[in-house]
C-alpha cells in the first residue's frame, strides 16, 4: 500500500512541475544542463544508446532530446506524471523526427506496454524518490541484462541547498550512489563530472549496466 503522506508529497510535487512546465525546457537549456546531458552520453564514443529507451522523470525531455542527438533510431518512451512536462517532452522529441510514447505514471505505477528495455535515462529523479533503492530495483526490473543506465544525480553543494527550498529533493555522495547501485542489480561502470555551469555544482554523472 503506498505511504498518504508520499501520495501527498508526489501530488504537490506533480503540481509544481505542471505549474514550472511552461518555461522549464527554455530555463534547463540556458543553465546548461542539455549540454550537459550530451556531453555524458557523449563521453564514450562507444556507448550503445539502445533501440528501446525508457527516460525515467523525462520532465521536459532534455535527456531524451540529447540521447535523441546522437541516435535517432529505435523507440522512446517518456515516463513523467506531471501531464504538462509530457506534452512538452513529446512535442520536443517529434522536432526531432521522433514519435516518442508518453506515458503520465509515477514509476510505482508503470506497467511497460514494451519492455525489456535496453536503455534507461533517469536525470535528477533519484532525488525526489521516498526510497531510491526500490526505484532502482524497479529500473533494473524494467531493464535487459546488459543494458545501460544513464543516472543524474544531485550532489552535495551549497547551491543544491538553495534549491531544496522550492524542490525538496534529496542529494547523494558518490559512494552512496555507488552502493545504491550495487545493491539494486546495477553494475557501475563510470561516473561524469559535468565540466561547466550550474551542472557542474549540482550534479554527477553515472553509468551502470544491468546484471
């Protein structure tokens, strides 16, 4: 049975993003996190991107867009249970030439019309999750053995605390991400600093592969 007080948390925070969806993608390019984005995807020349995309928390679909950037072909499926961020997210995949899926469902709830997945995105979602384990095992659950996770995660810094005013959202070390990881079915395989711009104070980079 779900928490009520989680019920409660999720509805607001779903609220607030549908409030914030307007000008979210416009504000998450100008503070640098599309870049970003594809600077960790494109950090191994050699990364398969897979043909079956699930972006976790895709909000406004900078992670997909970016993902979308280096490979267009295959399926994506946006997963976001704020209604306005999906529109948003689909509409900014189909500029791209991509009929992505959008699917409004908190990850608890999702029940994948397609899965295995071979790739996973998940960008600042960790953060916001009662329990980051059981989301994880939840991911590792919708993913193939040997397919990749792409995880951004907040870190400790004092420009996250600013942001935990509006968000509420949680930051992690790497070694706790690290362990989070190993105990969910997720093999880390390397992690990314963002070089540049707001990213490179609030977040880290982490690749895992399904086991």
């Amino acid at each position: 049975m779900r928490n009520p007080s989680h019920l409660v948390t999720s509805e607001r925070l779903e609220q607030k993003y549908d409030a914030a969806a307007p000008g979210w993608s416009d504000k998450m390019r100008l503070l640098g996190y599309f870049d970003a984005y594809l600077g960790f995807l494109s950090a191994d020349p050699s990364a398969n991107y897979g043909q079956n995309a699930l972006d976790v928390g895709a909000g406004t679909g900078a992670f997909a867009e970016a993902r979308a950037a280096l490979q267009s072909e295959g399926a994506v499926t946006l997963l976001e249970p704020s209604a306005k961020m999906l529109q948003r997210a689909q509409n900014a995949l189909a500029r791209r030439g991509i009929e992505a899926e959008a699917r409004q469902s908190r990850l608890e709830d999702f029940e994948a019309a397609a899965s295995p997945f071979d790739c996973i995105l998940a960008a600042h979602f960790l953060e916001h999750c009662p329990d980051p384990l059981v989301a994880l095992q939840r991911m590792r659950d919708l993913a193939a053995p040997g397919s990749a996770l792409w995880l951004v995660v907040s870190k400790p810094h004092w420009c996250n605390a600013i942001i935990w005013f509006q968000w509420r959202h949680r930051t992690y070390r790497p070694e706790e991400v690290g362990t989070l990881l190993a105990k969910s079915g997720w093999a880390l395989q390397a992690q990314h600093s963002f070089p540049a711009g707001p990213p490179s104070r609030t977040s880290r980079g982490y690749k895992a592969i399904a086991i």
